[in-house]
C-alpha cells in the first residue's frame, strides 16, 4: 500500500518538469480564477474567449517581425507582446463596433474574435515556412513542457495582475456591482474598466501556455462559478475560486500523469467535475436545495386562507382539526403553513390551536376585503349570487392594495357586499393607527384610543379593552362589549370612537 502511494503521489515529485509545471499551473490557475471572478460578475466570459483566440494572429504577426524584419527566432517575450497586443485589439475592435452602430457587444465578438483568429490561422498557412508554431500544443496546451522562460513569464503576469487587484480591490468591486453608483461617487470608471479588460487579456495569454487556446475560458470562468455559488462576498468568492483553481491543477496533473493524458484537458475536465458538485450540493443555490425549497415552499394562499379560517373561528382561535375541516389542503402542508405563519409573527400558538397576532388580524381582514369587494364586482358584472362565494374565493389571493383600491373606486366605494355583509375598510386593513369604530366589523378586539366630542357622553375611558359585539348602519346602532357590560354607539358617535385594534382575548379552556 505505501509503495503504490509512493508511486502514485511521490515519484512525480521528483521529476523536474513536474514540479515546475505545478507552479506554472498554481500560478496561472490562480490568477485566471481571481480574475475569473470580476468577469463573471461582468458577464465578460466570452470576452477572455474572444482574446484567446485572437491570440493566434499575434503570435503569428511576433514570429513574421522577428523573422523578416529582425532575422532572429521568436521568443517568449515577443510572442507574449504580440498575443498581448492582439488581444488589446481584439477588444478596441469591439468596443467600436458595439458602440458605434446597433450591434449588442455579444454580436461584436463573435464577429471581431473570428475575424483575428481566421486571419491568424491564414497568416500561419501562406507563411509555414517562416512561423513555426506548434499549432496543436497551441490550441490544447502543454503545461508538462514549460520552460523557464514560461515560468518567469506566468510569475510577473501573476505578481502584476494580482498587485493590481489588490491595491484596486474597492474601485474594481464598486464598478462590477454598480458602475453608475461608482461614477458618481468620483471612481474612473472607464479607466478601471480598461485596466480590468488588460488583466483579462494578461491572464489569458498567460494561461494558453497550460491549457491552450480551446479550454483557456475554462480556467478563467469554471472556478469562478463554482465559488459565486457558494459565496455572497466577492473576496470570500476569490479565495474560494484560488482553492478551486489550485486543486484542479493539482488533481490534474496528477491525474494526466497516472492516465497519460493531456494536462490543461485533465486540468479543466477536473474544474468541470468541481463545479458539477457545487451545482448540484451547494447549501443555498446548488440543485439539491432548490428542490427542498421547492418542497418546502407554502404557497402563499394557504396561509391566506389559514388567516381567513382563524379570523371566521370563534375567537379567532382554532386547532389543526378545524383547520383541516375547514380547508382542502393536506395535513402536512397545513403544518408547514403554520410554522411559516409563526416564524412571520402572524399567528401565536395557544395550546392545541392557534389565534391571530395585531398582523395576522389585519392580513386576515385584507383577505376579507378582497373577497367581499370580488363579490361585489362579480355581482355588478352579473354572475348568478349562488356562484358568488366560490368565486370569490379563487380571486380574493389577487389582493394588492393598488388592485382593491380600483375595485373599489369602480364599485362606488361600496360599505357592504351582495349578501349584506360589511366591507372592512383600507383603514382597518392596512394602518397601524387607531381606526374609527364605524370602519370595522363584528368580532374586533381593540383598546380604546380615543373618544371624540360626539361621544364624550359614553361610557368609555381610554386604554379600556372592548370589543365590536354588532355593528350597524346610518340607521342601527353599534355595540360595544367590555366587562360584563354592553355599550350601544349611535351612527354618529362611531365615527368619534377610535380603538387600536388587538389580537381578541383568548377563550379559557372550559369556554372553548
């Protein structure tokens, strides 16, 4: 077992190439993800693809320089300046294009980034005996033969795009999220948004030495995503996109040393594997949770019609049996619904049932005001009254406050729905404020707030607990009940009493 470890995970470590192709791959990787992680914020993916590819025709144009005007062999230096400039052009030409005529950036792209890499391609073709560019370690990489020239190189690419991000990390963060906001508080956006772009190409010219052309956009985006799966921060998400870059070179090389295989392909097919995983485990947005989200999820017009059952109840009080006997929904969907009406502070659990909070009461009563302004307006349009109720009940979850207050300007305002019950009023509904008597309905719970002129004669003192035991009309009087006593409220007087509405008292045990 040790020899075999030894053999699997030592040997290569001893071989010179090895080593210097991870460092080379460790630096790269980690770049190209922190990097990685502005574009993906900046939706600039195809942008690192359109640079790499338009690579080939600056190589080409270093080798032709070097040969025809100097007479000497390319090297590093010219073919990283000629890639470099390239790339530059590549995004001059787009941003033109986009910007002066009716193409989106997408469209400019796809056409610029072919354009160069087929003049590229053509330039090696009618001048193969003057370039000699390895054409296939170009496209897929040769991270197991990098030279010392290459290392050097891919070590200051790293020193200087990374110095770059951390003494800007502030500007570039606020001109990803927000480049309004950043204009306005005084960042050069502009110029930051051209600095970021040559970091992108930097990056990229950087990382062809190990994966190639083809798969360079996958050492630049895969751990990026994988990370803004798992992070809200953008520095929590470049150190886990450097950990993810790091590993899947590791893994990588090592896995290209056991099969045989290309390194930069086993390099990304393992950032690939990386980011499958997260998509489909991470905690908050991977597959897995999105589907217990999905399963846990209450829709919305169970709770509705929960608060709709305990506000009908008998103090607003009722236990899960009544619910169900009440409601068509399942059981375990009813529970769910509870405990998400609990955490919402809508409901509070009494014994074996439940009773409305202050909030629940006023959702409970908006649900009540939909439903009778619906039935008012589908009695106004003519549906026979015996269908009214039921359908009602399915337009009463449409109860935004806009969509009510249209209903009611087009009814007229009306005080009572077709079957002669009251219509809670937006006051009683929405406000936090003590509302008049004469906007509620029978069943209010609330403490006594305030007591008008017109109805200084009654007997009510303010902070006292009452209750709307009837409610009447520009001819009935109303009633209130509180202490064992009951207090008739003239038409006139209503208007004058204000409560601040509260959860009703609950009943004691043997009353229930």
């Amino acid at each position: 077992m040790l020899e075999l470890l030894h053999h699997l995970l030592l040997e290569p470590l001893e071989q010179r190439f090895f080593i210097k192709a991870l460092l080379a791959g460790c630096l790269v990787a980690v770049t190209c993800s922190v990097v990685g992680c502005l574009v993906v914020l900046r939706r600039m993916a195809f942008l690192g693809d359109a640079i790499a590819h338009a690579m080939t025709a600056g190589v080409a144009a270093a080798y032709l320089i070097l040969r025809v005007g100097f007479g000497g062999v390319a090297h590093a230096p010219a073919m990283l300046m000629g890639a470099l400039l390239a790339g530059l052009l590549t995004v001059v030409l787009v941003r033109v294009v986009a910007g002066r005529g009716r193409l989106k950036d997408d469209t400019a792209i796809g056409i610029m980034y072919t354009g160069i890499f087929a003049l590229g391609v053509v330039a090696v073709s009618l001048w193969q005996h003057l370039i000699h560019i390895d054409i296939v370690h170009f496209m897929i990489g040769d991270v197991l033969g990098v030279s010392n020239a290459d290392l050097l190189m891919v070590g200051g690419i790293a020193a200087l795009v990374l110095s770059l991000i951390i003494i800007g990390f502030r500007s570039l963060q606020a001109v990803s999220f927000d480049p309004v906001m950043a204009a306005s508080i005084g960042i050069p956006v502009l110029l930051w948004d051209m600095l970021l772009t040559g970091a992108v190409a930097l990056v990229v010219v950087s990382a062809v030495t190990i994966v190639g052309v083809i798969l360079v956009i996958g050492l630049l985006i895969t751990p990026a995503a994988s990370a803004y799966l798992l992070s809200e921060r953008l520095s929590r998400m470049m150190l886990l996109a450097a950990g993810f870059a790091i590993s899947s070179v590791v893994i990588g090389l090592y896995v290209s040393m056991w099969i045989d295989s290309t390194g930069g392909a086993t390099i990304v097919l393992v950032a690939t594997a990386q980011f499958a995983v997260v998509f489909v485990f991470a905690p908050r947005h991977g597959i897995v949770a999105s589907w217990r989200t999905a399963r846990n999820r209450v829709p919305e017009e169970v709770g509705e019609d929960i608060l709709g059952s305990l506000l009908r109840s008998p103090e607003h009080c009722a236990g899960l049996p009544q619910l169900t006997h009440y409601l068509s929904h399942d059981r375990r969907l009813l529970r769910r619904a509870l405990q998400q009406l609990l955490q919402q502070g809508a409901i509070i659990s009494h014994g074996e049932g439940w009773t409305l909070t202050p909030i629940g009461h006023r959702r409970a009563e908006r649900m009540r005001r939909s439903h009778r302004l619906w039935e008012s307006f589908l009695h106004r349009v003519g549906i026979p009254e015996k269908d009214l109720h039921d359908r009602a009940e399915m337009l009463e979850h449409i109860h935004h406050p806009e969509a009510l207050q249209y209903l009611d300007q087009v009814l007229g305002y009306p005080t009572r729905d077709p079957h002669g019950k009251r219509i809670p009023s937006q006051m009683a509904t929405d406000s936090d404020e003590p509302v008049p008597l004469d906007h509620l309905s029978e069943g209010y719970c609330g403490e006594v707030a305030i007591v008008g002129p017109e109805a200084r004669g009654l007997d009510l003192i303010p902070g006292e607990m009452v209750r709307v035991s009837a409610v009447g009309n520009e001819h009935d009087d109303w009633c209130l009940s509180g202490d064992g006593r009951s207090i008739p409220i003239t038409p006139s007087q209503a208007h004058a009493v204000l409560l601040r509405l509260v959860p009703c008292p609950l009943p004691r045990d043997g009353e229930r």
